[in-house]
C-alpha cells in the first residue's frame, strides 16, 4: 500500500487520479492545508517545502522504501514504476515531459493566482481587491488554455495519441475554468479534451476522494495559514 498524503486541490488530485489511473493500491493520510497539517515536522520529513502531495512506497527501487514530494515528481515516478501513461517510445516521454513541465511551470502556478486573486484575495481582512492582478492572471490562464487549444487540434490528448501523466496534470486545474474566469467559447478542442478525461473512472474515482473536505478557505485561521506564512 502506498501511503498518498493528500487534501482535495488540483495538486492533490494528480496524486490520487495517477493511483486510481494505475489501479495502485493507496491509504490516504489527509493533509488539512486550512489548519496547517502542512507543516507538522513528521510531514516536513517526507516533504520539506511543507506542500502536498506526497507519498511514500515501501516498494521503492530495490525493494527499499521511498518517499517522493512535488506533484509532477510524483507522476513521473509511478509511470516508470507501473509503465503506464508516459508512452511507448522516447519521442513519447519526451512529449510528455514537455506539456508536464508546461503545467508546472505554466498552468499551476498562473491558474493558483488566477483562482488566488479572483476569489480569495477579495475576501481577505482587509479585502484586498486589485484590478490589475486580476485582469493579469486571468489573461495568463486564458492565454494558457488557447496553447493547449490549439495543441489539442492536432492531437487527441496533450502528448500525443495517447493518455498521459500530462493530460493527468493538466486536467485538475483546467477542470476549475469556470473560476478562473474563462469561456470555452472560442476554445472547442480544449472542451473535447476536457469532456473526455473527465468521463474517465479512474480520474472520477480520484477526484471524488475526500471531495467533501474541499473548502473556499473564507475563514480567517485558513487564511492566516494559507496566505500568511
């Protein structure tokens, strides 16, 4: 059993649809962001830039326990240890490698200050309401989400002809478009993609998980922990 450290956010869910995806059996210890779990020193062990997820396998490499922190890392390993989603040729993994760096460096990052921006920061005490980061990040998000538009009129999914660890990190935050304050409008080949993973059993089944512990953070102790530290 691989123990899969876990609160239900778009980073999250990469972890939990790749175990789901790869048929791995997992037990979740959850990870409450609000309260701080983030940062209890046993975590910090397993993930010192206190952020999850994270896992540990005690059937790592040789046989000897591994733990892996940071979301792309962890897809990355599970493809290689089940052989599953990363492609069958190095011109495959190298696609894959590609759009996965995309949405780590790309779309996480400006769709968390997008969904930061539009919906949290307007709620802070004192509200801090700012046009400019706004109308900044949700342009970002959307100029993002027309590159991945225009990839996906070429190919069935991100890398290529197949299902990916790429489509795996990409799907979780494109799915919250609606939030992020963009239109699907002018963007077809997005919303095919989107329609088709999303019918998937397996990214339903880790998507679910812990799904009623997602909150919008409005509270003041989450705040102070999440937006403070």
């Amino acid at each position: 059993m691989i123990d899969l450290y876990f609160w239900p956010t778009p980073n999250g869910w990469k972890a939990s649809i790749a175990l789901e995806e790869m048929e791995l059996p997992y037990t979740t210890h959850l990870i409450n962001i609000g309260k701080g779990d983030q940062f209890d020193p046993e975590f910090l062990k397993i993930a010192p830039n206190n952020r999850m997820p994270a896992i540990v396998d005690p059937d790592g490499p040789d046989g000897q326990p591994i733990s892996v922190f940071e979301s792309g890392a962890i897809l990355m390993y599970l493809a290689r240890k089940t052989g599953r989603f990363y492609g069958t040729t190095e011109r495959d993994r190298v696609a894959v490698e590609e759009w996965l760096m995309w949405q780590m460096g790309g779309v996480g990052p400006m769709a968390g200050q997008a969904h930061h921006f539009l919906k949290y920061a307007p709620q802070l005490h004192p509200p801090q309401d700012l046009p400019y980061a706004k109308d900044r990040y949700r342009a970002e998000v959307g100029r993002l989400y027309g590159v991945l538009d225009r990839r996906l009129a070429e190919n069935e999914y991100v890398a290529g002809d197949f299902y990916s660890i790429a489509d795996i990190s990409i799907w979780g935050w494109a799915s919250l478009w609606e939030g992020q304050q963009q239109v699907l409008d002018d963007k077809p080949h997005f919303t095919r993609w989107l329609e088709t993973v999303s019918a998937r059993p397996g990214v339903q089944a880790g998507r679910a998980l812990h799904a009623e512990l997602r909150g919008d953070h409005r509270d003041k102790q989450s705040q102070g922990v999440l937006f403070k530290r």
